[in-house]
C-alpha cells in the first residue's frame, strides 16, 4: 500500500452505515449499491476482534503483536494529547486478506475538475462513491466512462463511519490495509480517521476532509516529536519530503487546468492545452523520481493514468488545510478549542462555513 498515491494523502471517509441504512428502509438510491455497503461493512465487523485477544492469541505473529500494542499507544496519545473521542473506535482489529478496505470510484467531465456526486442521507452528497468489492468498483467505472467521463479508481485503506453508531460492535476496527504503515503514518492515518467523529459537515467533502488532514498534521507532529523513535522521524522525513513535492506539482497542474477550463478557448484549443500540461506534469515528475527522490517508483501508477477524476479529488484533502491550521494557531494550538470552532463552523450553511473559514484573525 505504500506505493499508492492515497498514501500520500491520508484515508477518505467512504461509507456512513448509518446513512445506509436509513437509505434501505427510506426507498432512497440504488437498493444494490446501498446494499453493497452494508454487507461489505458487516463483514469487516464480523472479522474484527478484540487487540487483547489477538495479542493473546499464540497464533499472532510477534510482528503484528508489536503493531497491535504501538496502535493502543497512540489510540491513547490521541485521546491523551489531541482531545480526540475516548471510545471503541480503532480497539479491535480485523484480518481482511485483501489489498484495501475499499475502492473508491470518481469522475469528471473531459474539460472539467469538478467531481461527478452522489447524494445519501447523514453524510450528503460526496464525490466518490466506495466498493467493497472491486470487480464491482471497475464495472460502476466502466458505466461513467461510457457516458464521456474521466474515471479513476482506487484503493483506500481506511474508512470512518463517523461515530454514528452505537457500542463497540460498530466501532471502526484497526484493518490488516493499514495496520503495516510506517509509524508516523499510522499514526496520521489514525488521527485523521478519528477527527471525522469530532466534526462533519453533511454534504461538504473539501471541508471535512481538509479538516481531518489538517488534525493528522499536528497530530503526527506531536507524536513524532514526543514518542516516535529516531529511525522513524528519518523514515517519516523523507516521505513527507516527497509528499510535499507531490502536493506541489499536482497543484501547480491543477491550478494551470483550472485556468485553462474555464477560459474562453475553444474545446480544440482547452483539449491542446490539457495535453501539453499533463505531458508537463509527467516530465516534472520523472526529473523527480530520478533526481531527488533517488528513484522512488512509488508515485508511477498515479501519474501513467492521471486524469481530470485524478486532480479533482486532490482538492479534496488540501484546498482547504492552510485556514484551518491558520484556525488552529488562532486557538492557541489547543486540540478542543480548534475542534469547538470547526463544529460551530460546521454547523453554518456551506457558503457562511467558507467565509468565515477564510476570514482574516479579527
């Protein structure tokens, strides 16, 4: 999984069950994808267990033992230190066999970043739809492309069910997808699956996501900082270097086709352009891979099949993270001032949410 370009860009929260299951007695979707949704996050809670008892079983390998008992430490850190939820999410720990929770699907028009979106009750309309199986994640794809769109999909590691449902059965488990990553980016990935639970806005993908994103950073700082070992600060360094050199070129890619879609050109002229830029972006990213990077592949998969679905979703996890760390320093850099702020925020209507994310410090 490391090799994903999703690792560079934390989890995304795919399936609400409680906003499935009130599809399926509602009437409201599609029966079969809702149904998709429940089974496949059913089956992952039926394969979770209890950590204590997988640590106690002799069966566990001593590898995953180890990983069992650093994810209870920064279950506790995130708790102890960033004032996120003290419950059962992330307590019990799942064996999938398989290479990701899910496959999330997205789209956009040929000339377009906008994502293609889905409606569901609890958590609105989102610009993915998620798969627990992916021969049915490709066939959805193929159905969008046959209708002129720009498709990707790919595999997630980690989902959150935003905490809406009740005892520890429906807690979010530790999953075999994740539970391997390097350890400062287990720990971002845990932090940021649990910041879904302090805050979320129905129906707005950029502001819950860049708000998760924005708890990851300072969250894996401080672990970083406080608990993590010096061979694991050099191994996150160098990842988060070529991270952020990821962040800037797409952005800069992106930016560039933001502009030039919504220029006066001709569809002739957009479609040129496009080409040229994304020929751009493959060759800055190959100077990067065998220039500073030292050959790390890890990046190829993304850039051979990126697309205007591919750019889009990026938005999703970045666009809005600098307000909310410059809101997090205006809050003294304390956890549950910042989490109080974002949930009155989150509670305004989208455009006032925007607005008074942007504002300028009074």
């Amino acid at each position: 999984m490391r090799v994903l370009w999703m690792a560079g860009l934390g989890s995304i929260a795919i399936v609400a069950l409680a906003g499935a299951v009130l599809c399926l007695t509602s009437g409201c979707g599609s029966v079969g994808y809702l149904t998709q949704s429940v089974q496949g996050h059913l089956a992952i809670l039926d394969a979770a267990k209890p950590v204590a008892d997988w640590e106690a079983d002799p069966a566990t390998s001593e590898k995953l033992r180890a990983r069992l008992v650093l994810s209870q430490q920064m279950r506790d850190f995130a708790v102890a230190e960033l004032a996120l939820p003290d419950n059962a999410s992330y307590r019990r720990y799942a064996q999938l066999d398989r290479s990701a929770a899910v496959w999330n699907v997205v789209a956009a028009p040929e000339l377009s970043l906008k994502l293609e979106t889905w409606c569901f009750p609890v958590v609105g309309c989102v610009g993915y739809r998620g798969y627990f199986d992916r021969a049915q994640a490709e066939a959805f794809a193929a159905r969008l492309r046959a209708q002129g769109l720009e498709v990707r999909v790919y595999g997630v590691p980690a989902y959150s069910t935003l905490g809406r449902l009740p005892g520890s059965y429906f807690a979010d488990p530790l999953l075999s997808t994740f539970i391997d990553y390097p350890e400062v980016e287990l720990a971002r990935l845990i932090f940021h699956e649990l910041s879904h639970q302090v805050a979320y806005a129905s129906g707005d993908t950029m502001f819950n996501e860049s708000f998760a994103t924005a708890v990851e950073r300072f969250g894996s700082r401080r672990w970083m900082d406080e608990r993590a070992s010096p061979a694991a600060r050099a191994e996150y360094l160098a990842f988060d270097t070529r991270r952020n050199d990821f962040r800037a070129l797409t952005m800069r890619t992106r930016d560039a086709l933001e502009l030039l879609y919504k220029s006066d050109a001709s569809d002739a002229d957009k479609r040129a352009g496009k080409a040229a830029l994304m020929r751009r972006m493959r060759e800055d990213y190959a100077a990067l891979r065998d220039g500073p990077w030292q050959g790390y592949a890890g990046y190829d998969a993304w850039f051979a099949n990126a697309n205007n679905a591919s750019l889009g979703v990026l938005a999703a996890y970045t666009e809005l993270v600098p307000a909310f760390e410059r809101l997090f320093e205006r809050e003294g850099r304390d956890p549950a001032r910042f989490y109080a702020e974002v949930k009155r925020l989150a509670d305004l209507p989208r455009d006032a949410r925007r607005e008074k994310l942007a504002a300028p410090p009074s």
